[in-house]
C-alpha cells in the first residue's frame, strides 16, 4: 500500500507531498529541500476528515481559519467529505504525537488505507 498525499497546511513543507507507504508517513520538513519526517503508525495521535469544527479545534481559529475558510469555501461545503466515487479526494487532518499536524488531501483510497492502518 503506497500512496502520495498534497499538504495544505501545517507543520510541514506545502511543496513537496507527503507519502504513505504500509504504516508509515513520510513527511516533507519546512524549508529543508530534501529533509524528511518519518512517522510509523504509532506515532500519528489522529487522522479524521477535515470538517471547519475539526480544522478549529486542531489548528485554533486565528492559524487555520483562514486555510479552513479557503478549503471549505464560501458556501460552507464541507471538503473531504466525499468519501464515495472513484477519483474522490478527502481533506483530512492528520495530528502527531510530537505536536506537529498538517491539514492534507489524498485520494478517498489512499485516506481509506491510512485510517485502516490506524487501526
């Protein structure tokens, strides 16, 4: 199971994906042009469907309001949750147990593998 994810925001370089590969994420380090985080899965604290309540709670209003106002567009939909459908992207947060925590999308199959692995 290997999949690549775009970080929108976070602790981590927005360039550069992310990827999951078995039960790992590989992360992209802020302005270090090749430098990585690796996280295995009993690293990862959560990783839940980017809702506006979920990005505030994790993020705080002032940080990710405005990313959440931009994802989740002026009509208040909801981005990540279309799960269903090939092709389908999930907007999701993803929270380390090291404080670090990025708001990412990926394909619905590759965020079904990670919850999975979660498990």
């Amino acid at each position: 199971m290997f999949g690549e994810f775009k970080i929108q925001a976070g602790d981590f370089d927005t360039v550069r994906k992310g990827m999951f590969v078995a039960k790992s994420f590989t992360m992209p380090q802020k302005d270090k042009f090749t430098a990585t985080d690796s996280y295995m899965a009993s690293d990862v604290q959560s990783v839940e469907v980017a809702s506006e309540e979920a990005v505030k709670r994790l993020g705080g209003a002032a940080g990710w309001g405005l990313t959440g106002a931009v994802l989740l567009g002026p009509l208040g939909l909801l981005a990540g949750l279309i799960v269903g459908g090939k092709g389908k992207d999930v907007t999701f947060i993803v929270k380390f147990n090291d404080g670090k925590k990025a708001l990412c999308t990926a394909n619905n199959k590759i965020y079904t593998k990670m919850q999975a692995a979660m498990m």
